[in-house]
C-alpha cells in the first residue's frame, strides 16, 4: 500500500504543474510591470553591522517573528565578516531588527512573492542599484539551519577554493558522476565571487529571471536553472559536499563508525530499512559484512539524497555544517536521527535554543 504522504506529494506535485500552466504566460507581462517600478515598494533599514566587501544575501520568511537560528546565521556570518544583507519575505517585527540589529547591515523587507528565487533576485538588482559590487556574495535562505556548530568550516572552504561559483550541495542524478559542471547546487547556500557577478551570464540571468511563486517554475527556473545557465558558460565550480565525496569518505571508515552511519540512518523505503536492521543484528562485523554495508549505503543514495539519509556520517565525519528545515517524510525522520545522535553523544551538540528548534521540528 501507498503510505498517505507518498500520495499527498505526489498531488501537490501534479497541482504545481496544472497551475505552470497559465503562469507560464502570465509571469514575463508581471515580471515587466514590476521591474519599471523597482526598487519602490521596499521598506528599507540599516543596522550597526557595516559594509564591507563580502556581503551575504539572507532570504528569510518568518511571518510568526525571527526564531534563535536566524539570529545564529546573522550573528555568524558577521562574525566571519559578511555584511548581512536580510531580505525578509514578511514584515520584521520591531523586538527582531533591535536582537538582530547589531549583525546585520541592512534588511529589506519585500511581498512574499516569487520564494527564495524571487528574493534572491531582488537583493541582487538592489546591490546593482546601490552601485555596490562587493569581492565574495554569499546567497543562502532560513530553510537550513546554519551553522550547525560555530567551528564549522565550510565557509573558509568556500573562500579559499580556487572556484569562483560554489554551492554548499552539488545534486547529482544518477548515473552520472560529480564533476565541475555536472548537475545543480541546491539553492539554499552559494558563494560567488567577484568574477562571475561582474560577468555577462550572471548578469543576463537575473536581469532575465522571472519571479514565480509557483513551486515547480521556481525550481525549473531558479534552482536549476541557475546553476545550469552558469555551468554551461563554462564557470569555474565547487560543490563542497556531494554524494561522490561522501561515498569515497564513508569508503576509509573502520567497522565501527559504518555501524553508527547505520544506526542514526533514515529511511522512507521499508526494504531498505529492514536491510539496514539485518546488517545490524548481525554479530561479526567482518570484511565481508563491511562489503555488504557500503553496497547498502551506495543503494540507498543512488536513490535518495545522502545528507537526509545518513546525517551521522556527513555531518560527523563530512563536516556538513547545516540541517534542512523542511517537512518532506525524509527529512523529518533524519532530524528525528540526528537529534537522537546528539543525545547519545555521536554529534556535537548545536547551540541550546537552535537544538530546541530542531527538536521541536522532528
């Protein structure tokens, strides 16, 4: 039988699409009408944090008020000398800009229209209007929370690689391998550098881009579409994390440490979670039992994403530093495992309030 949240997907699926339909048409015409009249229609607030030359566009929507972890992104990213550019897709409440003040630059708060991509695109046509063309941008949304601890060094990698386009996640699909421009980075962390925001393809995307809140135009649109317009001009690329990386990390792994990648596993597929509790119960943990665990972990990302599958692994020994926040099943079983990891003591445990965040999210 088909489990109940399978079925709901799938329709939400199905109605995004029917809904693609006229927005298709409809969207450049909107798309015009509102760039003749940008930048109005903004309300914009600057805070103490000052400018400098790394700024980092913050989507965020937080219509019930700013939770802990948007302050732990804000306050990390100064920290690391970012500029906090927030664009808000609902009003900031008062108590919020004074909590956040402090870490961030400037907020611009805008209609909820056009998701992560609509935002993107207006802090970026922003910064053009302000003539301000900054040495590294990072673009990132509140739908991760980030940073999982405050050593993380994902950040510092970024910058230090010789790319000038990297995401913090390169998808993949199967069969194909990790390479430079092979498939997308999820769109919920990039670094970008002075070479390619002053580049034609960057600026010709989102000058071109057209907003959409329908889900599945954003996603074929913005998402993909990003990355793709960038890799095809030949941009040099990083993806940090990646299902190849993580299939060569967990590849060197002693027995002990594939047990636990296993043990704090999530699954949405019953056979592959009644293999994994075989492989468990079994008492000798010899070659030949390792052989037959790192084929089942290569099953499993061959078809679901390795970070919501293992969180122990990528996060422990990867060294991801951020948690998707999102309701889809897998996602909410992972936290449900990665809570459990660090309760046991397997993960570093995150600051107090965005542990508690998490946990009420599982």
């Amino acid at each position: 039988m088909i489990p109940s949240w399978k079925v709901k997907r799938e329709l939400e699926t199905l109605r995004q699409q029917l809904q693609a339909v006229p927005e298709v048409l409809i969207g450049p015409l909107r798309q015009r009408w509102l760039d003749r009249r940008f930048p109005t229609g903004f309300r914009l607030v600057d805070g103490a944090s000052p400018l400098t030359d790394k700024i980092a566009i913050f989507l965020v929507y937080q219509p019930h008020g700013i939770p802990a972890s948007v302050l732990a992104t804000c306050r990390h990213l100064s920290s690391k000398g970012y500029a906090v550019l927030m664009v808000s897709n609902s009003p900031i409440q008062e108590q919020d800009r004074e909590s956040l003040g402090a870490y961030i630059w400037r907020y611009v708060e805008r209609k909820n229209f056009g998701y992560d991509f609509g935002g993107y695109r207006d802090g970026i046509r922003l910064l053009w209007s302000w003539s301000i063309s900054p040495e590294t941008l990072v673009v990132l949304n509140d739908s991760v929370w980030f940073p999982l601890t405050s050593g993380e060094a994902m950040l510092d990698a970024m910058e230090c690689s010789p790319a000038d386009f990297l995401g913090a996640l390169r998808h993949v699909d199967e069969p194909d391998e990790d390479s430079e421009h092979a498939g997308i980075f999820l769109s919920y962390f990039f670094l970008i550098k002075r070479p390619v925001l002053s580049s034609q393809v960057f600026i010709d995307y989102w000058k071109n881009y057209v907003s959409t809140s329908n889900k599945y135009l954003t996603v074929r649109r913005g998402e993909r579409g990003f990355s793709r317009a960038l890799f095809s001009a030949g941009v040099s690329s990083e993806g940090l994390y990646s299902r190849d990386r993580f299939l060569r990390c967990i590849e060197t792994l002693p027995s002990p440490v594939l047990a636990l990648t296993l043990r704090y596993a999530a699954y949405t597929d019953v056979s592959f979670e009644q293999q994994r509790d075989r492989l468990l119960a079994q008492e000798e943990r010899s070659d030949a039992w390792r052989i037959q665990v790192l084929a089942h972990i290569r099953s499993v990302v061959a078809k679901r994403n390795f970070h919501s599958s293992f969180c122990y692994a990528t996060i422990g020994l990867l060294g991801i530093p951020l948690l998707k926040k999102n309701n889809g099943e897998l996602q909410i079983r992972m936290r449900k495992q990665y809570v459990l990891a660090v309760r046991e003591g397997n993960l570093p445990r995150p600051d107090f309030l965005v542990f508690e965040e998490i946990e009420q999210r599982s």
